[in-house]
C-alpha cells in the first residue's frame, strides 16, 4: 500500500461533528467565497501537508500523519463524555493535547513560522542562532532565504511542534468547563479553530491581549456543533467561582459571539452553513465585516469580551 499524499489539517474525526443533515460538511472557501457541500473527508485537506522533504531528497509523508491519527481514533469517545458532565481528568487531558496539535497544524501557523523565523534570522540579536543549526537545518534556511517558497514551507512545519509545546504550557495553566448548546444556534468551526488570547478585564469591560506569561489568558475551542471547551486561568471570575465539571449552558449569544470569533481566525476556510449563520457578514474579500477599518480597531475585541461576559454569567448560575 503507498502512503498517504492527502493530508488533513483539520481532522475528518473532528469534521463529521460539524456536519448537516445529510452528513456533509458545508464548506466556504475565503478566497472568492466558494460555497460547497462534501463528505468531511474531502475538505481540510491539502496535498502532502504533513511530508517533510529532506535536503538528500529523500522524503518521510508518514511520521506525523501516523502521530496525528493517534489522537483522531480516540475523538469520537472522549467527546461523548464531555457532553455530559461531569467530566474526567482523563477527558480534559485528552482535549488539552488534542487543541495543542490541532493549533501546530493549522494552515496559519504554518504560514506565519516560516517567514517569522527568517525576520528573526536577520535581527542581529538572533544571527548567533544560525550557528547552531544542522547542516541539513542550515542549508534549509539558505534555500528559504532566497525565497524557496517549499523551503520556507518546510520551516514552518518543523517549528511547529514549538507551537504545540508552547499552547500545552498555557493550556495547563487552565481550568476548563465544557458548555453544551441549547436552541437552535449551533457552533461553527473553521481550518484555525483553536483560539487562545491574553485578556484584561477591568469593570465590565474585557479586552484581549497577546497571551504572554503572567497575564490571563482564555480558550474557546468548538470541539462539535453543540459542545464549547472553555478554559480560563483565573480561578474566579469577577461575578463567580468557576464550575469545574458541571453542566453549564452555551446559550445562543454564547454561539454567535464564539462563531464570530473563530470566522474571523480563519486562515483559508469555514465550515458552516452561510444562510444559517448570515450574522458572519462575509464579503466578496472574504470572511471581514463590510467595514474593515471597525474589524481592525477593536471588533473582535467586542466579540471576545460579549462572548466572554456571557460565558461568565453561565458559570455563576451553574454554580
């Protein structure tokens, strides 16, 4: 049997709790919003995603797929549980390695590590890192600087595991609470659906923030269209104490602030049903509210602290 070229970014496991009556996925592609419907194992996917291409040209397009598919096999039964509180450490652990994979091998990281590492090669504060690399490593960023896109490509993949180590650090830090959908309003999720931010509350007011160390940070991750993982590193909440494995309410603000926000994370497709969700306010640019300038001062900022006070007010009242 040849191995796998077709490598998923967002798992088929994770997909087909997304899907429509009819057991597709409805899919929008940001780039010139093309709608479709398909099995969950047609989108997601992208052409040798995971193959690393070492500089003797030998190829490895198995090694992380195998790794990856570890945790896929185990989704469907630890989800379960989480739909009814309350829910074992095991559980939570389990969601804590799953959102630090699915974070390292989002198509978004992927682009972002790559050029990033080669702007931090150039400060002369990190050229004594060159040093330390391989020869293999070394003649890869050779490649990469001179605009080798596969090359550049290939960074980003191997520094993705740093991403991955870097989430789990902050996800430990947390405690967590699995809010369950009621109404009609069901979760959205996209190619990029692990959303992490530093937060700053003051008041009534919360505003996001880089998530740094020392500073607040919160998770909201769609693990279906009726589950939310919510985790918070406050042990208190300004209105509450948190309700650690007990049931609470992902009410249908809860749904269309969280929507929003993961839309907005999205590197290159959504997963959602546009007339359904037509609040996502999608234009002919992609996934943006028709006034971009309002997105960029502070429009997500809005939705993370309403869907934050919402959340908030879930907790309070299931305690």
């Amino acid at each position: 049997m040849s191995d796998p070229k077709r490598h998923h970014h967002t798992p088929e496991a994770y997909l087909k709790h997304f899907v429509e009556d009819d057991g597709c996925v409805s899919c929008v592609n940001l780039n010139g919003l093309k709608r479709f419907q398909t099995a969950p194992k047609n989108v997601g996917v992208i052409g040798h995603f995971n193959t690393v291409k070492f500089e003797d040209g030998s190829v490895d397009q198995t090694t992380l797929e195998q790794f990856y598919s570890t945790f896929e096999t185990q989704y469907n039964d630890w989800l379960e549980e989480a739909k009814t509180p309350p829910v074992s450490q095991r559980a939570v652990e389990f969601f804590i390695q799953f959102a630090s994979i699915q974070r390292m091998r989002s198509p978004g990281a992927r682009k972002i590590l790559g050029p990033l590492t080669l702007l931090l090669l150039k400060d002369p504060k990190y050229r004594e890192l060159q040093s330390e690399l391989t020869e293999e490593e070394a003649a890869l960023v050779s490649r990469a600087q001179c605009n080798d896109s596969e090359a550049i490509d290939q960074i980003g993949m191997r520094l993705s595991g740093q991403l991955g180590i870097a989430t789990a650090s902050q996800l430990d830090e947390m405690e967590f609470v699995f809010l369950v959908t009621s109404g009609t309003k069901q979760l959205i999720t996209c190619d990029n659906p692990v959303f992490i931010c530093g937060l700053q509350v003051s008041g009534k007011k919360a505003s996001i923030t880089l998530p740094v160390p020392n500073q607040r940070k919160i998770l909201l991750f769609p693990l279906s269209k009726s589950v939310l993982l919510y985790g918070d590193t406050a042990t208190k909440s300004e209105i509450g104490f948190h309700t650690y494995n007990k049931r609470a309410t992902c009410t249908s603000g809860i749904s269309k602030r969280v929507n929003q926000i993961l839309s907005a994370q999205a590197t290159d497709q959504i997963y959602a049903d546009l007339e359904r969700h037509s609040y996502l306010h999608l234009n002919a640019k992609g996934l943006r509210p028709a006034n971009l300038q309002q997105f960029e001062n502070g429009l997500l900022s809005k939705w993370v602290n309403e869907a934050f006070r919402l959340i908030q007010h879930q907790l309070y009242a299931a305690h």
